[in-house]
C-alpha cells in the first residue's frame, strides 16, 4: 500500500526548505532589529479559544477550521491563524502585568490549517510569519508593525507591493455604520448571495469582503465608514496617516476593506502584491491590524493589541516568481577525493577533521571511480577539491585545489587536519 500526503498539504524538500530558512533567518533578523520576541503556542488550542475571537460569522469558523472532539471529549481546533492563540497565552501567562515591558512585541512562524479548496497559494496545511504588539493605543504602534511588515518584504526582494489601510473605527462608529449598511444593503436582500443574507444581520460588515460575485456589485456602491467615525477614530486615523508619511510609507485608503477575522477596530491594513506568481490582479500576502477587545474577549483586562500575519507559501511563490536569488547558505567548502582502497580511512579522517575545525566537508560513500568522484565535487559547487591518491597516501600528503580560481599545491595531511584555513590562504 502507498500513501498520498493529504489534499492541501506539501511535503517541503531539501530543495525548497533552503528557501524556508532563508525566509525565517531574514525574519528573524528583522525581528530582532525591532526588538520583536518569538513566542510559541500549541498547534491546537480549545474550539473556543477561535470561535470567540474570529467571529461566528466569520469563514474560519463556519467553513475552514479543523476540529474535534479528543478522546477525553474536549472540543479541540487546529489553530487556523496565530492571533487567538498568543492571546490566550498572554492572558493565560498574564503577560499584561507590570513585570513585562510594554508594548509587550512578540512574533511567531509556523503551521495553521484552514479547511479550504486547495489551489495555488492556498493550501489546507499553511504557515504564516506573524507579529502581535499589545499594550498600547498609540497610532505610532499600528505604524510600527506596518513598518516591520513593510521592512520584511523588503528584505525579501520584494519592493513593488501595495498598501492598502482603513479603519473600523470604535465601538460607536461601527455601530453608526453598521445601521447604515443594513439600510443600504435590506432592499437587496433578495439578490445577495445565500452567505451574505445571514451575514446582514449577525455582521453587516463581512459582506463587503464577500468573495461572491452576486455581492460585489453592492459593495461598489455602499457607504463609506469613513463618513462613520467618531472624532477620537478619526484622530486616530489621522495620525496613523500622518507617522506613515513621516515614514515615507506609500499607502492607500481602501474604504471598503474589512478583515475576515471580527476581531478588529481603527486601523486594519493589507500588503498587496500584483504578480503572475500569484495569479490575476492584486493577492493579498500580508494582513493585520488593531484588535482593542480581544485581550478581554479571552478573559484578560482591557488591553489593545495590533498585529499582522504573512502567508510564506505566497511569499515564497512571489520570491520565486519574482526571481529572487536564494543565497547558498551552507555551501560545501570541501569535497574529498580519495582514490584506491586505501584511502578510506585518511579521507574519512580528513574530512571530520574539516568540520572539526567548521568547514562544510564531504566525501564518497559508493566506492566510486576518481572521474565520477571529481564530477561529484563540481555538481555540489565545492569550493576546494581534496584528493588523496596513491602517491599522496604513500607520501602522507594530499592535493588541495581551489576550485574558482585553479591554483593547487601539495601538502602533508596534518596541515589540513590541522589549519586548513591556513592552507588555502595560500592558494586563495
Ligand atoms: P484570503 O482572502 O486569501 O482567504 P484571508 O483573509 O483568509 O486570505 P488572513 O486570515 O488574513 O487571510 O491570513 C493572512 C495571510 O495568510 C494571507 O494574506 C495569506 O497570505 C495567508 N493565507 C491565508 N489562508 C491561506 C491558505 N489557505 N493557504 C496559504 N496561505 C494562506
Ligand atoms: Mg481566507
């Protein structure tokens, strides 16, 4: 019997988990500079660590999330997004107290699994890279993690994205809005699609990020929320518009953006990219924003919260698309040739030693002729061929040869086994 991985997921090969840990070094780095820790949380969490937090309306709940009764008959999910769960953690570990910093910065990367239909970019098994910041209602918190997202993208080659950011507003505002909208949206209730008509009335708002055809044509002539805010929402937006600026962030004003997940309010943003990597038009790789109640909504104190996932699976089909050279990180500094039955053992020798002293070493292992030994080392890219033959065994010696620029020489085994750096500054 053979098994089949299964629908929506991929295994990640050497080949490709090379452009992984490059993307999650960068990440990484990125993080640091912005003084970003990296938290980890389960892969499962309770059912409604999400149910209360996305929105029961929401996609993720309704359709995507994979969950389960466990053996003891606790209702379990596969973490469908990061967000929730770090916010469980934060409350759980009451990360809000005065003993920890604030804004209390942390990132994650990992696995996340939605229920969906599989296509390019959109698999059942996903990772995102992922930052939250809680503990401040400073616009100049939203403009940070839009700065971080913005530095990241940058950092992998990607310069031509597009920002797109709105606001929910507050409480009061989206209130306001949300009469609004179900006035505008009643008399065509007929026409919505099947989603949308339960949508109008639990949560007006996620119709305008229906994916339906039917209601798209609505969406185009809705009311602004813009035309909503409160004063303190609009100050808020207006000074998150103004630090972006001072950043020399381009940015756009997309007023009928809103989030799949409820948990939102004032700024919520999307990085958009436009490449055929990704199929037609505009994909979104990277979306946050404000969420003010969640910290409460899992049983914390009121503390706001701002945050954004990316999805590396995009990510890595627009690097690639867009032609984005992966830098070798591990290159093979040496190859060793070891020619006759009798070199076994001193190529083996020598090559341990070389990654004694932190080189990346190789050598056969299927006994084979010197011509396929030495195609090997070319094929691998090895910096420096090494070559033990029957004269050199004889003598204690061996053939070290810089593959670049073709100079070689002659050396007892102990220099490298001893100072291989020092041999080959000799030849470099
Ligand atoms: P979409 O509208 O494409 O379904 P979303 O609004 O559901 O996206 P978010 O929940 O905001 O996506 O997740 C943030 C990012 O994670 C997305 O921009 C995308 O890059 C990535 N992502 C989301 N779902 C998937 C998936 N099923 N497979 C691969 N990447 C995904
Ligand atoms: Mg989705």
């Amino acid at each position: 019997m053979r098994y089949q991985r299964p629908k929506g997921t991929a295994d990640t090969l050497p080949a490709d988990t090379r452009h992984w840990q490059y993307v999650e070094g960068i990440a990484r780095d990125v993080f640091a500079k912005y003084r970003f820790e990296e938290i980890r949380t389960p892969m499962f969490e309770n059912f409604e660590v999400f149910s209360r937090t996305s929105g029961d309306t929401s996609d993720i709940v309704t359709k995507e999330m994979y969950d389960f009764k466990d053996k003891g008959d606790r209702h379990i999910t596969l973490r469908p997004e990061g967000t929730a769960g770090v916010v469980r953690a934060f409350v759980e570990n009451k990360l809000y107290g005065p003993e920890t910093q604030k804004p209390y910065k942390v990132y994650y990367m990992g696995p996340m699994f939605r229920y969906e239909r599989p296509q390019s970019g959109r698999l059942r098994e996903f990772h995102q890279i992922g930052v939250e910041a809680f503990g401040s209602d400073e616009p100049a918190l939203d403009v940070e993690v839009i700065a971080v997202g913005r530095d990241l993208l940058k950092h992998f080659g990607i310069d031509n994205v597009r920002l797109a950011v709105n606001t929910l507003g507050d409480q009061q505002t989206r209130d306001d809005y949300r009469k609004a909208l179900v006035a505008y949206l009643e008399p065509h209730y007929e026409e919505l699609s099947d989603d949308s008509k339960t949508r109008l009335y639990k949560n007006p708002l996620r119709v305008l990020d229906s994916k339906d055809e039917q209601d798209q044509k609505f969406v185009e002539g809705a009311p602004s929320i813009l035309d909503y805010l409160t004063p303190e929402a609009q100050a808020h937006f207006d000074e998150v518009q103004n630090l972006l600026k001072a950043l020399d962030i381009p940015f756009e004003i997309d007023p009928t953006m809103v989030r799949g997940l409820d948990y939102y309010n004032h700024t919520i943003f999307e990085f958009m990219v436009n490449s055929k990597a990704l199929g037609h038009g505009y994909t979104t790789i990277c979306a946050g924003g404000r969420y003010n109640g969640l910290v409460s909504e899992l049983g914390g104190p009121e503390m706001s919260g701002v945050g954004f996932g990316m999805g590396v699976e995009r990510l890595l089909l627009l690097m690639q698309g867009e032609g984005v050279a992966f830098p070798d990180q591990h290159p093979l500094d040496a190859y060793l040739v070891g020619i006759g039955e009798g070199a076994n053992a001193a190529t083996l020798q020598v090559v341990q030693a070389l990654r004694g002293q932190d080189f990346a070493a190789d050598r056969d292992y299927l006994a084979r002729k010197p011509k396929a030994q030495f195609k090997t080392a070319d094929k691998l890219n090895a910096k420096y061929t090494l070559t033990i033959g029957e004269e050199e065994l004889k003598t204690n010696t061996i053939h070290v040869k810089n593959m670049a620029s073709g100079n070689e020489v002659t050396v007892p085994v102990a220099n490298v086994t001893s100072d291989f750096a020092a041999v080959i500054a000799n030849i470099d």
